[in-house]
C-alpha cells in the first residue's frame, strides 16, 4: 500500500512538474510574442511619424524632421540624408565623420551605385568612437538621383546592408509621392491658368463699353459697377490659391451676372440664387462655379430672343454640398455636347466645362466630376457635388473684404420682370437628356447617355 501511494505522488508530482514546465514555455512564448509585437508596432509608429515629413519633398527643414525617425526605426548611431549638393541633415552621433565620408557620398550620388565604408579604413583617433561601419544608399526617384542616404551602425555585416537598403527604398518611395503632389499641383495651376485665360475678352470689352455708357446718364452706376468690374478681376486673376469657399465664389458670380445685367437689361437677364446658409464655408476649387454662369449666359440666353432666367442653386446634401447652375435658353444637343466635350482639349469647345470637371474630379475623385442635362430647346442645368471635407482641401485665409454673403442679394421670393415686347414659348415640358460627362478621350457609358429627366422649362415661375 505504501509502494502504491509512493508510486501515485510520484505521478502526481511529475505531473505537476510538467504542467508548471508548460505554463513556463508559454508565459516565455508570450514574452517573446509581446515583445516581437511591440517592436512592430514601434517600427509602424516610426514610419507613419517619417512618412509626412518626406513627403514635404528632399529639403532641410523635412529632412531634419524627418531623420529622428528614421534612427529610431534602425536603432543604429545615425542617420543622415544629403541632397546633390551636401549633407542637409544629420541625426545621431559621430556626425565627425560626415567629412570622411563626404568623397564616397559624391561618388555614390554621381554614380548612383551603393557604398560601404568600415571603420577601421578610417583615420579615427576617438576611442569610444561609436561607428563601427557606413552604409550610403542613392535616392533614386524617377530615374533620377535626389541624394543620399547615410546609415552610421555600431555593427556590420549583411543584417546592416540589408536594412540601410531597405530604409533607403522607403526614403525614395516617400519622396516619389511628394513629386506627384507637386505635379498634381503644377497640374492644378496650369488648369486655372487655362481657365483664366478663357475670361472671354469680348466680356472685359463689353464691361467697359458698358461702363462708359453710364458715366453720362447715371455717374453713380457707373462708379458702382465699375468698383463691380474691378472686384471681379482682382478675385478672378489672384496670384494664389488653388481653392477658395461657395461664398467667395458667389460672391464673384453676383459681380459678374450685376455687369452682364447692365449689358443685356434687366428684362432680358433675369437672376435667381436659391443659396442654403449652411453650405456657404464649404471650401470648392477656385474659379468652379462663375465658369457655368457664364456658360449659361453665352451659350444658353445670348441668343435667345427675350433672353431668359440663370438660376444658381446650393443645396445642403448630408456630406456634401449640392450645387448646380441652369438657363432655360436655347440648349444642346447631347450628342454633339458629348463629342465636344470628348475633343475639348484638342480644339478648345467647351474648354470651360472640360476644365471644371477635370478638376473636381481631380480634387475630389472620379465619382465627383459634373452632370449635365440638356437638349436643344430645352435650355441646361449643370451640376456637381462637392465633399464639405476632404484631405488637403483648405482655402486661403480669409481677409476682411471676404464677407459670407453676396454684396447685392437678389430677392428669390420676387417674381423676375415679364418681358413685354417679345412673346413666352410655354410649350409643353421637353425632356432634357441627363449626361455624366466621360474622363476626356473616353466616351461616355451608354447607361449615362440613356438616363433622360423629364424637366420643364424654368422660368422663373
């Protein structure tokens, strides 16, 4: 009986060990698993903090901010990035021996081909000198070399190469977005340059000769308009700013329409603005909604007998912003809207249109870009979304003269003046087709050119 119970705690106490031995390896495994965790999610936090810095471009004050990062991911001495000039920032120590390294670094930049320099090639007189090796690793960005990486490490070997090479894949990837920002930039420049340009210079003529008009019978209008005209230029051909708020733009739309009012009349040109407060702060690409008026008042009511009615309309749509312009002139017909707007680039049709939906598609994404309906007779409407917020979108900071609301409202709930002298077409409603335009050189989806919106002439009524 003795034997028996000596054999079962004999088990017993085996066991026991084993279960303990067991929950050791574990607890040691979990350790070991913590650990390994916690040095990724270090090395996640280092490149989510370097990335925005270098995306700023290859200059010192993003390279000095960036390269404490940069160590730390590597945990090595230091780190350092020239550009093809010269060292532009250096993080870390031993930074005595930049000017040891200064002729490889030249040559790797020059050359484009990585470097290795050990320490003992070195003439170092410090004892406690921390480098042991350096690695220097081309930037190269689109084919071409920006500059360099230095990687200063207490250790050598393949482990270390490796990882400078890696690190320096990083460094160019981060700066090759950087270029395509600033491409999308220059890119979005050039566009309202373009835009600028299409400022019809028989409206600047008209404008003036309209001014000149007045000074004789009515000085006080003429003042008025031609502080008008002066507003209008001055916001219009502004040296800055890719973006601005709905209410700046409109405030430019109400300048615009009060001279094209003098010009034509008021009986002949008829305005109203449906404008919802909410949306006014809501920031839009710079010169993106005068264009469509305009558009409307050339092409859609100039030609028009008795003229006709430009409504602007911004509505407050959850996330976004509503807005749309619409004439009841003489319309389009969709098919030779869709070829123009295809071929606007090569011959300059519709450039206005063309340059607004590249635009908007451009800042916002390709699900943003304009809608248009129309048909011959039955006047346009033209409309686009726009996001109330999105990344990088910030218009320039205000100045006093920015005010949130149009300098000469129009009151929407007064019926515009009947013109007298020419008779209203009120035929039954035509169908205006519903077209979203096509990225230019691409036609348009036939689901686009088939959806059709029974829409009446709006008249104001």
């Amino acid at each position: 009986m003795s034997e028996l119970l000596t054999d079962r705690t004999v088990l017993t106490t085996l066991a026991v060990i084993g279960v303990l031995g067991m929950f050791v390896m574990l607890c040691r495994a979990r350790r070991v698993s913590t650990s390994v965790e916690d040095a990724t999610l270090r090395a996640l936090h280092r490149v989510s903090q370097a990335a925005p810095e270098l995306r700023e471009g290859l200059t010192e004050e993003s390279a000095n901010r960036a390269t404490p990062h940069l160590r730390e991911l590597l945990q090595c001495v230091a780190v350092g990035l020239t550009d093809r000039a010269g060292l532009i920032s250096w993080d870390g120590e031993a930074n005595h021996h930049y000017d040891d390294l200064a002729d490889k670094v030249g040559e790797v930049v020059s050359g484009g081909k990585r470097a290795h320099v050990d320490h003992a090639d070195l003439d170092c007189t410090h004892k406690a000198c921390p480098m042991r090796h350096a690695s220097i690793i081309p930037l190269l960005v689109e084919g071409e070399i920006k500059g360099s990486l230095v990687v200063v490490a207490d250790t050598g070997g393949k482990r270390l190469v490796n990882a400078a090479e890696e690190l320096g894949h990083y460094v160019c990837t981060q700066l090759a977005l950087a270029e395509l920002q600033e491409s999308r930039e220059r890119l979005a420049k050039a566009e309202v340059q373009a835009l600028r340009a299409q400022i019809s210079p028989h409206f600047i003529y008209n404008a003036l000769n309209t001014i000149s008009s007045f000074i004789r019978t009515d000085p006080e209008e003429a003042r008025d308009l031609l502080q008008d005209f002066a507003e209008f230029t001055r916001y219009s051909f502004r040296a800055t700013g890719l973006f601005t708020t709905l209410a700046e733009e409109l405030r430019n739309v109400d300048r615009y329409l009060t001279l094209e009012r003098a010009r034509y009349g008021e009986d002949r040109l008829r305005v109203q603005l449906r404008i919802a407060p909410e949306v006014l702060p809501v920031v839009v690409p710079f010169l993106v909604v005068q264009p469509l008026v305009e558009n409307a008042v050339r092409h859609g009511l100039a030609s028009k007998r008795g003229g006709g009615t430009v409504t602007v309309e911004a509505a407050d749509n959850g996330t976004e912003a509503l807005i749309s312009v619409e004439d009841d002139g003489v319309g389009m017909d969709p098919n030779r809207l869709n070829k123009e707007f295809t071929n606007a680039h090569l011959s300059g049709a519709h450039v206005g249109l063309g340059n607004i939906h590249d635009r908007m598609q451009s800042v916002f994404g390709n699900e943003y870009g304009l809608i248009v309906e129309t048909n011959l007779g039955a006047g346009m409407r033209v409309t686009m979304r726009v996001p109330k917020f999105s990344p990088g979108v910030r218009p320039l900071p205000a100045t006093p003269e920015d005010d949130a609301v149009p300098e000469t409202p129009i009151d929407e709930t007064q019926a515009p003046p009947s013109i007298a002298d020419e008779p209203r077409d009120d035929a039954e409603p035509l169908e205006r087709t519903r077209t979203e335009l096509a990225v230019p050189g691409e036609p348009a989806t036939d689901d686009a050119r088939a959806r059709t919106a029974a829409l009446g002439r709006r008249d104001g009524s």
